[in-house]
C-alpha cells in the first residue's frame, strides 16, 4: 500500500467520482484507476486490513 494509492481513494471519495478525483489530483484518470486497482490488490493480499473487513465489523457493532 502505497501513499499515492490512498491519496488516489481519498480523492475518489471526497469528489465522489474518478474523472473529478483525476482532475483535482492532476492526473488521468487511468492513473487513478491503476491506483485503485493496485490498492485493491494490497488490500486482497493484506486480508486482516481490508476496508471491506473493518466496514463490516464496524456494521457488526
């Protein structure tokens, strides 16, 4: 997990969208993609740190 991956996720999440996010971050919006998709990557090698894994526990309180 790279500091550029979650740089990438952040601006996706604030601007809601990866064309709005590339724009802010100036970068395509391939580059982005390719940073979500490597962050989704880490995160399948990485299970115990999943955003998918701390969501649903968090649900589960």
């Amino acid at each position: 997990m790279r500091l550029e991956q979650l740089q990438a996720f952040l601006a996706i999440a604030q601007t809601g969208s990866f064309q709005q996010a590339a724009r802010t971050s100036g970068v395509t919006q391939s580059t982005i993609s390719r940073q979500i998709q490597a962050l989704d990557i880490a995160n399948t090698a990485m299970p115990s740190a999943s955003f998918a894994n701390a969501a649903s526990s968090d649900r589960d309180c």
